[in-house]
C-alpha cells in the first residue's frame, strides 16, 4: 500500500503547555503512524506538539513511559462526568470506508483512574455521527486497541481522542503513551 505525506496543520502545546504556536507537522513517510507525536516527546523533550489541548490545567506530561515509549507519557486528570481532562488530534487524509486501528497504552495512576481511547467522527454541522472506543482502568500498562470502518460524508472530520475517565467525585487520572493510527484499508 503506498502512503502519502499528509499535512498536518496544528495547535503545539509545548512545556509548558499554556505556550501555544502554529506550525505544519509532517508524519515520518517510513510510519503507518497517522499520528506524528504519538510519544509525547521529541528529541528526549516532553511535548504535547501536534495535540489540541482544551483543558490545559488537566494535562501534563509525566515522566512515566510505557515500555519501549521514550521517557514521558502524557497525564490527564479527570474533573466531571464527561470530563474536560482530554486532548484531541485532527486525523487528515482518510475517506469513506477507509478501515482503520486505533492503538495506545493507557495505565490508572491511582486504583480509580484509567482512561479512554477514541475516535470521533463530526459532522459539518457539529454532530459526533461515529465514537467507538476503548478504555482500560488496569493499573499497569495496557495496551488497548479498536478497529473502525468508517462512514464519513463531505465535511467530516475525524478525531482521535484521549481522555481521563468521567468522574462525579473522586479524582481519577489517567496516562497515555505510544498512541498509533493506521489505515487498514478502504
């Protein structure tokens, strides 16, 4: 299957991570990765580049990797049932039909926490039309994984999301490292 270099316009959220810039990111030709900074760092360097962050306060890097993950991982903090605690990334390139495999390594940082791993897909007009997910509260690193064909109409935008586990009044955390994106086939 020949991949194409896509284009990657984004918010950079950068330690610390109220600085904010724009810039185009490519993704490595050589990767099936559609995600560019699927480790949270460069060049040894905690960083949220490529990520939009909504809640700034709910997300931090932590230098706790998952095995074979560099040295940080990204941690976020859950405050209400949904949560804010989250970070998204805009996924250009893909069409209707097109099969793709969402993987990343989440981990509870306390017995409550955990975290979920998703896709979204928005309509034009700002409705979510497709969200599966896939979630784990194990406290040691999991690898969780989904596979999505999806049904994308003109104006769609797809999203990968990441985010801490809703909470009404425990504080729950969770941390996410090496997240992958690749097309299956369409």
């Amino acid at each position: 299957m020949v991949w194409q270099r896509i284009a990657v316009l984004a918010v950079a959220f950068t330690a610390p991570l109220s600085a904010c810039a724009q810039h185009t990111t490519d993704p490595d030709p050589a990767s099936a990765n559609l995600i560019p900074n699927g480790s949270f760092e460069r060049n040894g360097q905690a960083t949220l580049d490529t990520w939009q962050v909504p809640s700034p306060a709910l997300a931090s890097s932590s230098p706790e990797a998952a095995p074979g993950g560099g040295s940080w991982s990204l941690r976020l903090e859950a405050d209400a049932a949904p949560s804010s605690g989250q970070v998204r990334f805009r996924v250009e390139g893909l069409r209707d039909r097109d099969t793709v495999r969402l993987s990343a390594y989440v981990r509870a940082a306390d017995p409550r926490g955990g975290g979920l791993v998703g896709l979204e897909v928005i309509s034009a007009a700002g409705l979510v039309r497709q969200k599966p997910v896939a979630s784990s509260v194990d406290m040691a690193w999991v690898r969780v994984a989904l596979t999505e064909t999806l049904s994308l109409e003109p104006g769609d935008a797809v999203w990968v999301v990441l985010s801490s586990p809703p909470t009404q009044l425990a504080a729950r955390t969770g941390l996410f490292d090496l997240v992958t994106l690749e097309r299956l086939g369409g």
